[in-house]
C-alpha cells in the first residue's frame, strides 16, 4: 500500500544530544571516568588533557536513544583558559570531580563551582558531585559523610567511584545515566528542540508519551 497521509503521523525518531562536561582538578581521574564510561575500560597512560577531549556514548532510556556527548575538560589552567568559554556554552549537565585521596582536590570544588556560577549557567542543569579513586582505601581523606555535607549543601547527588575498579565500573555508569535520565524528564530540553525544528515538537511528544513508565536507575 502506498504511504497515505496518515505515514506523517508516525511517530518521528531523532537523536536528542546531551552536553555533560566533566570539571574539576587536574589528575583527579577525569579523563579516567569518562573512558570508563564511553570506553569501558582503564586507560593504562594518561597525559593531562590540553582543551578538551570529546567522547560519546549513546544510550537508550524508555525507548528513546540519547546520545551523551561527554567533555573532558582540562584541569590544569593553562590548558583550558581559551576553552572555558565553550566548556559552559549550552551545556546540559555538570559533573564536578575530586580525588578521595587529595583533599585539596576536595577543598577546591568551592572554586570550580564558583566558575561554573559565574557562566551564568542555568539553575535547573544538574549537577553532580564524583569522588573519584575509591579503590585506594588507605589513603583517603576526604571522608563520605563531608562529601555528603558538601553535596547537600550545594543540591547535588553524591556518588563514590572508582575509575580502575572494574567491579566500581556500573557506578561510574549510573553517574552518566542518571543525569541523562533527569535531562531527559526535562520539558525544557524539549522546548530547546522545537525551537530549532519547528513543527516536529508534537512528535517528539508522542514518543515521549507512548514509552510509558520511567526506567530511571536514580
Ligand atoms: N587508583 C586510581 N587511580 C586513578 C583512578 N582514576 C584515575 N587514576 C589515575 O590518576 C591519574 C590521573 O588521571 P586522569 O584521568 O588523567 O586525570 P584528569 O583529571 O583527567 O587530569 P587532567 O587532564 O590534567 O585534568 C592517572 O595516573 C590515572 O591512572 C582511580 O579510580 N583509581
Ligand atoms: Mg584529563
């Protein structure tokens, strides 16, 4: 049967991206994290990143494929002063990572957090706090109920992870697909997409409709 008039009602598939930069001191395990999650693996070398390192993951929430478009960002500040900018330009989400061994790794947030603020970037993209290197027991110092304090104190979500610890890899996942299951509940971002294309909103509405329940893992 030919297509009728009715084949423009079908429900129209597009992959929505998600912006989520990874901030915070150099040599706490970002560019770790994020090859876990996009990779699966531990990098054996890393070198500090210089700018930015883009990875991306596509993943798959009530049905709807997302692609998560992770940035890891340069801690060290003459590697990144030219690219702050363009860290915080439309981003969707924030992940903020210390080191659990390096408490000036922890101290430090208060700055980042102030940086990120003063790219007016806004309120309603989420934000997470990461302690990093969780598999080094012996030497920690920052303990979790100060990170918990921290985390609550600024509304954000705490998660305890290890880049290396393969058995730690599903939390590393949950840190990614959390954010991405919260921007996805988010009208917002939708709005953001029908300005861009108009008339194909109420289609994306549709599928968001048809798919039901939430499977968030938060
Ligand atoms: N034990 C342990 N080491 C880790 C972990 N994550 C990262 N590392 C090590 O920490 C060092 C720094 O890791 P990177 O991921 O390069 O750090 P970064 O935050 O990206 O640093 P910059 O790019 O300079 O901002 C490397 O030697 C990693 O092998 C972890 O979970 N456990
Ligand atoms: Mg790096």
């Amino acid at each position: 049967r030919p297509p009728g008039p009715d084949s423009s009602l079908e429900p129209y598939v597009q992959t929505r991206i998600f912006k989520i930069i990874v901030i915070g001191d150099s040599n706490v395990g970002k560019t770790c994290l994020t090859f876990r999650f996009c990779g699966g693996t531990f990098p054996d070398k890393t070198e500090a990143t210089i700018g930015v390192d883009f990875r991306e993951k596509t993943v798959e929430i009530e049905g709807e494929r997302i692609k998560v478009q992770v940035w890891d960002t340069a801690g060290q500040e003459r590697f990144r002063k030219s690219m702050v900018e363009h860290y915080y330009r439309n981003v969707h989400a924030v992940v903020f990572v210390y080191d659990v061994t390096k408490m000036t790794s922890f101290t430090n947030l208060k700055m980042w957090i102030e940086e990120c603020n003063g790219h007016a970037v806004p309120p309603l993209v989420p934000k997470v706090l990461v302690g990093n290197k969780c598999d080094l027991k012996d030497l920690i110092q920052v303990p979790s109920s100060m990170a918990l304090k921290f985390a609550d104190a600024h509304n954000m979500l705490l998660f305890e992870t290890s880049a290396k610890d393969p058995k730690e890899s599903q939390n590393v996942e949950s840190i990614f697909m959390c954010l991405a299951c919260r921007l996805k509940a988010q009208k917002s971002l939708l709005y953001r997409d029908v300005e861009r294309r108009p008339g194909r909103a109420h289609r994306l509405e549709l599928t968001r409709d048809a798919n039901g329940k939430s499977a968030c893992p938060c």
